[in-house]
C-alpha cells in the first residue's frame, strides 16, 4: 500500500497517519522528499485504506498489486539518485564503473585505476573477496586487497565498489570501499541482503542468473526493507541455452526495469557476453536502452589476468570505448 499525502501536509498530519497505522498493526516507511509518501509492504483490508484515506493530510491511498511496494515506481517521488563517493548514480548521466574483476597487485590496481580514471570512469570496480566456480580457483585476496582498493581511491579520486560475499567479507568491505557489491551468485542470499540493508552504504546488486524480473526486484525489496535505499540494479546477463556467449544481456529487461522501479539499472556487458568485441556494441545499446551507467571489466595485462582475462578489456581498448559510449550518451543528451 502506498499513501501519497498533500504536497502541504504537515508533520503532525504524517505522524497521525502513522499512529492509525500502527493501530491497525501496519508500519509505514515514510519516503519521497516533495511530497511524502507513507509505504507499507503488508497486506491492507479495504475497510483500512477506506479509514487511512478519510486522514487529513491525505491525498490518494492506492493498493499495489505487486509483491514489491518499496522498489515500485509508485513509492518514491522522481528517481532514485544514488551517491557512491563522489559519483552519482541515476542523476541522468551516463556513470561508468570499471576495473579488474579481482584485485591481483598493488602494480596492477593501481595502474588499471589510473587508467580508467584517465579515460573518465567515475568508480573503480575489484573483487577482493571471488565466489569462483572451482574451489582450486584463485578466490582473492580478501583484506589486503580492500586495502589497495582504499589506496587507489586515494591516488585517484574514484569512488570504489566491491563484492560482499557474507557478513565477515561484508563487515572488512565496510571500511575500505564505498559501495558494496551483491553478485548474481547470492542474489537470493536474504540473510546477506538483509546485512547489506542494514550497512548504510550504496548496494549494487547483480540479477541472479536465473532470476527473473520481479524476483530481482524482491531482491532490492530485502535491501530497502531493511532501511537501506541507497541501491543500484545491474543487469549482468541470464543464462540461456545459447554458448556463444558467456550469458545473453537482458536489454529489455533495462528499459522494463527502469518503467516498474524508481532505483538506477546499470548494465555489466563484461559478464553478459564474456566477449571483449561485443563490450562496446553492448555498452552502446545498453545506454540507447535508458541504462543509468555500466560497468566494465579492465586489466592492465588480460593474458596474465587471474580472473575472467578473456573478456577484459585493456585500458586502449576502454578509452575507445569510453568515446564510443561518450558519443551515443550525448546524443541522446545525456553527460557521462
Ligand atoms: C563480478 O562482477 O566479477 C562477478 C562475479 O559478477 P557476477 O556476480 O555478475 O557473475
Ligand atoms: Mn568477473
């Protein structure tokens, strides 16, 4: 259920509200910054939101027929805009995110995130703690790269972000970065996205490979539920029957995304296609399709890489598509 008070309601007029909710057992979220707007994720008997919309100060009472309410369009005023260091995701312009998919070496961090940042990306990408297919798999190097990731932030001015993968690797990510990363792996980890709601940092959160739309979006449900708003959507590609690329990127699912939910979609073509010559194309029509950023695998040396090398582009090959990516962002208006 969704309450959308008067643009002039006052504070008093909120917390009655409020207070006849908890009568009737119902918590309220109070969100939206111009107008307010009171969500609650319960189910509501109509004699309830006949009462709720009799309150002064009350506009409209709308039930929503999906299982999301926080994540739904109808539940916030405008769009999402999240803040991640000194970036913003969501604000319109087109936010670039790239960077090794594991943090090998201060040598090769360091050089890559001086490279992105040279090319314009606005936030450094690296995986310190890996959930890698194979156990023999190099699975990271934990702490000490949050360390380095902290440092080339430092040398750089990028805002960083990277994967939790439990509440150990969640509490040590807390310190070090500045956006915490849920992979398609633990999509539906509730206990972890409940964490993460409870961090008070920005999430980006990966569809799960198999999962569908409005389960994605339940996913983010968990996150905001628990108190945390601050989340961006990454469509990374889904499993289908086709081999010829790594997964096949969900562009539809972009611009669906972006009509149902008021959070930020950024598109990962790296994991989607598993194919550096189709990043470009792919990061290109990712942004034609309304994707508030993407996010890109970069390596200094992709032939040495310890981790998805061969979908990684060198930092010639990002600056190219940096300019690509730039040329089509401002055609359709957009910064980047
Ligand atoms: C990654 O970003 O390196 C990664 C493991 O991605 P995903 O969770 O989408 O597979
Ligand atoms: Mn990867």
């Amino acid at each position: 259920m969704v309450i959308l008070m008067e643009m002039d309601a006052s504070e008093q007029q909120v917390a009655e509200v409020g207070r006849v909710l908890s009568g009737f057992g119902l918590e309220a979220r109070l969100v939206g910054g111009g107008r307010k707007i009171m969500c609650d994720a319960g189910v509501v008997q109509d004699p309830v939101l006949d009462a709720l919309g009799r309150l002064p100060g009350v506009h409209r009472v709308q039930r929503v027929g999906r299982p999301y309410v926080l994540a739904g369009k109808e539940c916030a005023e405008g769009n999402t805009v999240v803040r991640v260091g000194r970036a913003t995701i969501g604000s319109g312009a087109v936010t670039v995110i790239a960077g090794p998919c594991a943090v090998e070496s201060r040598d090769q961090l360091l050089d890559t995130a001086r490279a992105v940042a040279a090319s314009g990306a606005k936030v450094l990408r690296g995986g310190t703690y890996k959930p890698r297919t194979s156990p023999y798999s190099f699975q990271g190097l934990e702490q000490r790269g949050l360390e380095l990731l902290a440092e080339a932030a430092a040398a750089t001015g990028l805002a960083t972000v990277t994967e939790v993968i439990d509440e150990q690797s969640l509490e040590a990510a807390l310190a070090h970065v500045d956006m915490l990363q849920i992979g398609s792996r633990n999509m539906q980890n509730f206990h972890l996205l409940r964490a993460v709601g409870r961090a008070g940092k920005p999430v980006l959160l990966k569809r799960g490979m198999s999962a569908t739309i409005e389960e994605w979006l339940m996913a983010a449900e968990y996150i905001l539920s628990a108190g945390n708003e601050q989340v961006v959507l990454c469509e990374r590609g889904i499993r289908t029957f086709e081999t010829y690329t790594r997964n096949t990127l969900d562009l539809s699912a972009v611009s669906l995304v972006k009509t149902l939910s008021h959070l930020p979609v950024i598109v990962d073509p790296s994991h989607a296609t598993g194919r550096p010559e189709l990043i470009a194309p792919m990061s290109r029509a990712a942004v034609a399709a309304g994707a508030d950023g993407i996010i890109v695998e970069v390596h200094v040396n992709p032939k040495e890489a310890l981790c998805d090398g061969k979908q990684s582009l060198e930092p010639a090959a990002f600056a190219g598509l940096m300019a690509e990516v730039g040329t089509v962002s401002r055609a359709l208006g957009r910064a980047i």
